[in-house]
C-alpha cells in the first residue's frame, strides 16, 4: 500500500544525472581541515596539537561535556595547525589541519571484528558514542544520545529514513543499493538497543530498486519496507511517523512521544561498521550535483574534504555558478565559498547555475492561500511572514504557532508573490530566542 | 578572505548568492497568473465584441486603459514602483468592462476604472491588500452614479439577425439596439413573458447558453466563460468547489423558491437553468468569487464564501430590488472574508488526538 502525507509539494528531483552512478572513491586529499564541531550542541575540543602524527581513525577532539561527539583523524599524517576555517554551517570554525602522508594507515589495534549478536545494548551504545556518530541526514544529533531516551519513554518501533525527499541528493539511495547489508545490520542492531520488536524502511517510490532490494533483505527479519509517495517533505521525521504508523507527533514533542524512533539510512551503516569493525565515522557519501558540474558523482568523501576536491574530481564546471549548496535545495545552506569542507552531515554539495538563481522581487503577501495548502505542519505560513514583517514576533508564537513550524520550505516554493516565508519565520524564531535569553539573564 | 592550498585546481566561481533555503520555486509568479486569468477571459471578451459590435471594444478599452492609467498614476505619485506590467490592472479593467453595458456613454467606465483602482485598490495599500473586488466595486460605484445608463443594455446582434456572419459584418457598427436583459423582463413581466419573448424554453436556454441574449459585455456568453474557468480549474489557479458550490447554491434555491404560479409562491417549480445562465453568475462564479485577493485563504473557507454568495444572489434576485444580484453578493462576502479567516484555518500538525494505534 503507497502512504501518503497531506500537503507537500513535487520539485523536479533532478535525481537522473547521480542516480546510477556508482559511489566512487576520492583520491587522498593533500590536506584535511577537520572541523571539530560537527554535531548540534558544544563544539569538541581538540585533543592533538601541530606537528602531532596522526593515524587514521585517532581521535582528535573530544566532547567538553560528555554529551557531544568525538571527532577522529580521517587519514594518517601530520596535524600542521589548529585553526579557523570555513565550515558549511558554522561560518569560521575551528578545525584540526592534516597533512596526509598518503599512506592512510589505520591506528594500530582499533579495528576489531566482533558480531554484534554478542554484544549487550549499552556496550553497544558506549561503542556508537565513542565513535563518533550522528545523524547523517542533515541535522547531525549526536546518535548515542538519540538511542538512550529517558526511562519513562517507552519505544515500540524504529523507522528509517530511506526517504530521501530532497532533489538531488542520492547518496541515501546508493548507501542502501551498496551496502545493503549494513544498513540492515545497523538496524538490527538499533532495534536491539531500543527494544523494539518492530522496523520499518520508508522509501518513497521513485526509488523502486531500492525498495525490491531492501525487501528481499527484510525477509525473515522484523522489518517491513514501507512504500511512500514521492513528495517533499515525506522525509521530515514527522512527516515519516505520519505516513507509516498515522500517528502525529504532538506540538513541541518528539518522536519517542508516539514511541518511536528514526534513523537515517547513512547513520545505520554507520552504526553497523562502528560496532562490528570499530571504524568510526570518518568518511561518509556525498552527492556531487547541479547543472554546473561536469561530471555528478556519489563518492565517498572523507570528513575534512574540501569543497574544491570534490568539483575538481567531478572535472571542474562548466557555465557559471549562482550558488553552491551544501545539503539539498530545499532545506541546504549556501556556501560563501568553495572552501567549506565536508562534515558528518554533509548529503550532498548542489550547485545552482546561475541562470537558475531566482532573485525576483518579493511582493506584497495575495492572500492566494497555496502556502497553506502545502503546509505539512498546518500552519498559517502567510500569517507567520506578515507578523514577522511587522515585527510582531511574539504573536506569532503564541497565536500562530511559530515554534512548529520545521522550515521546510514548501511555503516558500509555491508563493507566487515570492515571499520568503521561511526567512521571516526564522527571523521570528531567533528575535524570541533573544528575548528569551534577555528575560532569562534579566532576572538572574 | 585567505584560501587554502588544495592539490584541486578548478576555477572558484568569483562570486556566490547567499539566501537562506529553499533555494528553488515552483516558477509561478503573480503577473503569470494574472495574465494567464487575462487570456482565459480572452475569449469571452471577443464575442462579446461580435456580440454587441464596436462599441463593446470601446468600452472594454476605456476600462482597461483606464484602470492601467489609474494604477500607474498613482504609483507614479506614491513614488512606488508602477507594476502595471503585472497584469493585475489589466485584469480588473477586463472584468469590469464584462459588468457593464456595451455603448455606455464613455465616462462611465473612466470613472468606474478610478474608482475600482484608485479607491478600490490603491487606497486599500494596492495588491494584496484591497478588501473588495476592485472591478465589482467599480461597477457599484458607476451603478449607483448613472442607474439608467447602467440599466440600458444593449441587444445581441447575433440573437437579432439569429446568424453569426450578420453579427460579423455589422462589427463596425455602432448603432446599440437596447432592451431589458432575460433577468430584467423575469423580474418585471415574469416567467411566461420571458420564455415567450425567446419563442420557447429551449430556445431560451439554448440562446442563453450560446450568449444570443442582451446584457454586460461577460453575461453573455456563458460556454466561453466556464471553458476559461475550466482552464483555470485545470491549471489549479481556483478550486473548482468555489464555482460549483455558487453555482449550485443558486440553482438549488432559486429551484424551491424562484417558481411562482399566477402570482403566488409554488415550491419546487423555479427555473434553476435560466438563473445559472444569466445575470453574470457564471463569470461571477468563476473569475470573480475566486479571486485570490479577497476571498477566504482556506478551501472550507472559500467553499463557506461561495455559499454565501450564492445564497445572497438569490434573496436578492427573488426578494430584492435588482434582478441580479452576483455583484453585491460576492462585494458582501468580500467584507465577511476577514472574519470568515478568523474562524476556519487549518488545525496545527499534532493538535489532533491521537488515532488508536495500529498493531
Ligand atoms: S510554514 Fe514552516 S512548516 Fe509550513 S510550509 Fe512553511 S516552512 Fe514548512
Ligand atoms: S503563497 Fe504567498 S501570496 Fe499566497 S497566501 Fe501564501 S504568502 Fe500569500
């Protein structure tokens, strides 16, 4: 049976030009400028310092607080610097610089083979903790704490995000075409650690290879692939619980509320090398996209790649870029430079041909209503955009439920008057936040 | 800002546009709407120029230029930039010329022009803000101002000389025969008058549907105007409940209570076919209730202001002063909008209770 959501939108998925590529290995980048702040929450702290030799997979930032995630050296070489550098999402931020020796030695002892079958669900999740993984669909929470909910929390089903709603981007769909043995390891081995007796795989069907293959991976386990219709945003965490188990996630609550889990497909894999081999997460796909790019690619990026390799692999552009976007176009973000480098979280790098950039004027909101159609949330998107115009950023949150929204863009893609929505909503959101933290530090 | 050694040797692009996500749109714009409503008007707007001969055009000209003219002035004057290119103007301009009588003297759509967008629209703060149909209150203001020119309607040339290549030759004529409309001589003469004056009931629905009949320029041609509507439909610009549900109000009422038998009220024998095919409700129905600006944001609230429309056309048509009745209606609704909005919007994600969980 196909699932659906109300609401939503059809981009052009523009998927055709990656999605029977092969993922490719890139070639072993000179220098590596590792972010360590690669998960929401406290940045970690560098635990190496210039002229250290490094050995692939050491770790080389550690979490202050014990709630973030380690970050660990890609490749074997010399850490030259600790310094400030271009982050996809951070702007300028700290970043471990090595040198590789070509050599991609692994650190000696780490690797491990182990079967997870053996293994007790907080063994399990100290090893997913220690290395280093998060979730890979964009939002990167650290996954140790995803997998610990709080006692009272009781999770009967596990879902995973096989959606892969964004155009684009494909390197969800690879994972699953070319490690699907791991992606179904991993999810044993999550449901083992949550308890859950039951897992579903939600891939939307445009991707029919996938869905028959993962079935017939799926037999004889607990998991059953579920079909959803191709819209954009069936992979918003809420969106997915909706469409496979018609349960809402209430306002301001998370999935474990309805008792669920989500996983995204990178992160299983992930999950599943981590706790039987010990490799952290140090390289992960990416989609190398957009009209620009001569050649698209899938490859297997280390963490710490910059942008410029990856389009020099691709064989450099042709016409002129109006925007590089890291993540899909909907939901990514837009790089100052082509000299961000890949993080944990990094789906795919998009380019947008210039003549594709639309900067058309904004208008005045036509009350046309297509925003609120397309509103999976079922908000007032025309509403939000006006009283954040007018500054009016505390009645949207206690009239108009602000705080719900997930900005996800469909307003913004179906206003014919070109308002961008989501950019007001996001105003508001931070103008309360610093209200917020005003009152807060006030009354201390 | 500094760069860093890479063995990568590509050309960096010399400069990138920052915007927050989402970073591509579905292309519609208000001016394609706009102009895409303008040419689904289009062909109505041509028959009623053979319909009814030059002094149709002229009319429908005056209201256009004059609604452009208006909307560029004022903007010019407010020092905002004159978006007259977008169509909306244009587009008021051509609904109101298919309100108004062909060969009306030529200040009366000047001035219902002014009023529809100056007073109508720009002093409401221009697009998107007005809370009236801007071509409807044109039309309320010059009806109100010159009741007699506006309740002279000219006659169809093609229903006089009952043939199309009379109507056509006679295009360039100015000469505008004028009678009453079929709601006009319903409201004074009464039914039987009514059908006899068409020689028949067939006949009578066969020369509303085609357009034979006097009125507006847009009463008439009532095919023309649901196969643009139906584009619209297609196209989703309007939601097809809106014009169903007007439509269908009317017939359904006008059908209990429209029928009356030597004077006195008999239920269930009104003419639902002639109140759908005359009197502008179809062009009200389809372009004019479902106007973006001024109708309600949500579905069941557009589908509420339909009804409502439909329901006041009616009291109007059996019970009021007018023989029409679709202009006021959707004017009235327009004021309720706000408060139709206040009360239906959609009911957030996760305020739902919770379903019984599937096993
Ligand atoms: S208001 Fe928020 S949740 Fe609703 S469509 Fe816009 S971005 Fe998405
Ligand atoms: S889509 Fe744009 S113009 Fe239409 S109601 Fe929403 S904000 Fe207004």
């Amino acid at each position: 049976m196909l699932r659906r959501i109300k609401g939503g939108v059809h981009p052009h998925d523009e998927k055709k030009s990656t999605d029977d590529k092969k993922i490719a290995v890139l070639p072993l980048p000179k220098k590596l400028f590792v972010p360590v702040h690669q998960h929401i929450g406290q940045p970690s702290v560098p635990v190496v310092k210039a002229g250290d030799e490094v050995k692939k997979g050491q770790l080389i930032a550690e979490s202050a607080d014990g709630r973030g995630t380690p970050v660990h050296s890609p490749t074997s070489g010399k850490v030259t610097e600790i310094g400030n550098y271009p982050h996809p999402l951070y702007g300028k931020s700290p970043c471990v610089v090595i040198e590789s020796d070509g050599l991609d030695q692994w650190q000696e002892g780490l690797l491990t083979d182990r079967s997870w079958e053996v293994l007790s669900a907080a063994e399990m999740i100290d090893i997913i903790f220690k290395n280093g993984i998060v979730g890979m669909g964009g939002a990167a929470f650290p996954t140790h704490i995803k997998l610990s909910p709080p006692k009272d929390k009781k999770i009967d089903t596990l879902i995973v995000n096989a959606a892969e709603c964004e155009p684009y981007l494909t390197s969800d769909y690879r994972t699953m075409i070319e490690y699907a043995d791991d992606v179904i390891k991993g999810t044993q081995i999550v449901m083992k650690i949550l308890g859950v007796q039951k897992g579903f795989i939600g891939i939307e069907n445009n991707k029919p290879k996938a869905i028959s293959l993962m079935k017939e991976k799926c037999k004889g386990k607990k998991i059953e692939v579920v079909e959803l219709e191709t819209k954009y945003p069936q992979g918003a965490e809420k969106m997915m619980i909706k469409a496979i188990l018609d349960k809402e996630v209430p306002s301001g609550k998370l999935p474990m509320d309805v008792g669920c889990a989500v996983q995204n497909v990178g992160s299983l894999k992930a999950v599943a090398d981590a706790v039987e081999k010990n490799i952290p997460l140090i390289e992960r796909v990416v989609t190398v996209t957009g009209r620009t790019v001569k050649n698209p690619v899938n490859v297997m990026a280390k963490v710490g790649t910059p942008f410029t390799e990856l389009f020099d692999f691709c064989g450099g552009f042709r016409g002129a870029n109006g925007k590089i976007i890291m993540g899909g176009p909907m939901m990514g973000m837009a790089q100052v430079s082509l000299d961000a480098v890949v993080v944990k979280a990094t789906s795919g790098i998009v380019s947008i041909a210039d003549n594709e950039v639309d900067l058309k004027e904004e208008l005045a909101c036509i009350r046309c209503g297509r925003c609120i159609d397309v509103c999976t949330m079922r908000l007032l998107p025309n509403v939000l955009s006006i009283l954040s115009e007018k500054g009016q950023h505390q009645t949207a949150q206690t009239d108009y439920n602000l705080m719900d929204c997930v900005e996800c863009g469909c307003c913004y893609y179906v206003c014919p008057s070109r308002r961008n929505i989501v950019h007001y909503i996001r105003q508001s959101k931070a103008k309360n936040a610093m209200l917020r933290n005003a009152i807060k530090t006030g009354s201390k | 800002m500094e760069t860093k050694e890479t063995t990568a040797n590509i050309q960096k692009p010399e400069k990138l546009v920052i915007t927050s996500s989402p970073h591509v749109h579905n292309t519609e714009s208000v001016t394609k709407i706009m102009w895409i409503v303008n040419l689904t008007l289009l062909p109505a707007a041509i028959f009623s120029v053979i319909n009814f001969g030059l002094p149709a055009l002229i009319t429908m000209l005056l209201c256009i230029a004059g609604s452009a003219a208006c909307e560029a002035a004022i903007q010019y004057w407010r020092k905002v930039k004159v978006t007259v290119s977008d169509g909306s103007a244009v587009l008021t301009g051509l609904l109101l010329a298919m309100c108004l009588p062909a060969g009306i003297a030529w200040y009366v759509p000047v001035i219902a022009s002014v009023a529809a967008i100056g007073i109508a629209k720009h002093t409401m703060g221009g697009l998107g803000h007005n809370v009236f149909n801007p071509a409807h209150i044109g039309r309320a203001f010059v009806m109100a101002s010159y009741p007699v020119a506006m309740t002279t309607w000219a006659v169809s040339r093609i229903g006089n000389s009952a043939d199309f290549a009379g109507a056509m030759g006679k295009v360039a004529d100015f000469d505008v025969v004028t009678g009453a409309t079929p709601l006009g001589i319903l409201k004074q003469q009464g039914y039987q008058a009514l059908v006899d004056s068409f020689g028949g009931q067939s006949a009578m629905y066969k020369a509303l549907f085609i357009g034979n009949t006097g009125g507006s320029l847009g009463e008439t041609s009532a095919i023309l105007l649901i196969l643009g509507g139906l584009v619209l439909v297609i196209k989703k610009y309007i939601k097809w409940q809106v014009p169903v549900v007007m439509i269908g109000t009317v017939a359904l009422f006008t059908w209990i209570f429209g029928g009356k038998v030597d004077g006195k009220l008999v239920y269930f024998t009104g003419d639902p076919v002639l109140h759908i095919l005359s009197g502008g409700l179809i062009i009200g129905a389809f372009f004019m209730a479902t106007d973006m600006v001024t109708t309600p944001l949500t579905t069941q609230g557009q589908v509420l202001f339909a009804f409502g429309c439909g329901l006041i056309t009616v009291l109007i048509r059996l019970y009021g002063g007018y023989p029409e009745g679709v202009c006021y209606s959707i004017l009235l609704m327009n004021a309720l909008t706000p408060l139709i909005d206040r009360y239906i919007f959609p009911k957030k994600f996760g305020s739902l209770p919770e379903p019984v969980t599937r096993s």
